[in-house]
C-alpha cells in the first residue's frame, strides 16, 4: 500500500497529538496536594470519570449522552500545555482561553479530526447546549465524589472541594448523584 506525502503528514499530526494527550496520564490534579494528598488522581483519571458520569446525566436529562461524553472527554485537554492549576492560582493569573489552546494544540492535525476536538470544546466552554450543560456538571460532581472517596480515605481538609463543587451544579440530576453521594459510602457498590 502506498501513502501519500499528505497522508503520512496527517499521520503523523495525529500520532504526535497522541503523545500530547498522553502527558494527560501523568499530569496530577494539583489542587489535592494543597490537603496533603501525595498522589492524586491524573487528569486522564479525572476525564474518563467525567465522561462516564456526562453520559449518564444526559440519559437522565434527555439529552444525548454520546456528545455529553465526548464533550467531556475534551474538556482538560488543555492541560497538556497549561496543566492542572489550582483555584489558589487564578486571582495571580489571567485565565487562559481554551479554544484557543486547543486550537495550538491541534493545528497539526487533519481538518476533520482538528474540528471535531475545536467544536467539542468551543460547546463545552460556551455551555449553551444541555449537552455542555451535563459535561460541565459533571466535571463538578466527579470533583465533589473524589473528595469524597478521598475523605473517606483519612484526608479531612476536602470539605472546600465538596462545597465549591455542589454549589457549581445546575442540573436537577447532578443534584440528586451529589446528596446520595454525599451519604452512602464510596464503598456501597459492593452492598
């Protein structure tokens, strides 16, 4: 089989986009150091909850839990380039713009595969889509169950994350997952 010059440059954009997602992997959530938890959870940890947890919100919201997920799915890949800061950091610097982050990030890549990644994070920053809307909320109630986990765990100073991440929830189904989080154990699965 041959390829073209056009083909192996558009393999290689995404290949090397491919090891850029994968310092997601590596990338701790940095704000949990602050309670003295020395290993937390990566971005990539983070993200696959998220987008589990999208697509059930949107199931129960009526929307489309395909695209609640993806939208998730891409929600910290920015990260790669300007990591997890804390909410300690933000009254020290301007915020960064993550379409236009993602857009660095994937102008190696072919037109289709780099439009999908800019329109899927463009919707989730705008938040004017139920879809955005579920991803969002759960971004904010996967925060809220690992601290959770967390507390649970012995590490008592992640009542800030709990309450900061509850109160950020808009969706009535967010809501509920929150409350019964907030009272059964992360153990209750096994029940």
């Amino acid at each position: 089989m041959t390829h073209t010059a056009a083909s192996r440059t558009a393999a290689s954009g995404i290949a090397a986009f491919t090891f850029e997602m994968g310092v997601l992997k590596r990338l701790r959530r940095s704000g949990w150091w602050q309670v003295g938890i020395r290993d937390p959870e990566s971005v990539a940890e983070h993200s696959l909850r998220v987008a589990q947890l999208a697509a059930l919100l949107a199931a129960e919201e009526g929307a489309d839990p395909a695209r609640a997920a993806y939208l998730a799915l891409w929600h910290d890949s920015q990260e790669t380039r300007i990591t997890d800061l804390p909410h300690t950091a933000r009254p020290y610097i301007t915020k960064p713009d993550n379409v236009a982050v993602t857009r660095d990030q994937v102008a190696p890549l072919p037109h289709a595969a780099a439009a999908t990644v800019v329109d899927a994070v463009t919707e989730f920053e705008a938040q004017l889509t139920p879809e955005a809307r579920c991803a969002r909320d759960a971004d904010k109630l996967e925060c809220l169950v690992q601290a959770v986990e967390y507390r649970h765990g012995g590490h008592a100073g992640v009542q800030e994350w709990i309450d900061s991440s509850y109160a950020a929830l808009r969706t009535d189904v967010a809501k509920r997952v929150a409350d019964a989080a907030l009272n059964q154990s992360p153990m209750s699965w096994r029940d």
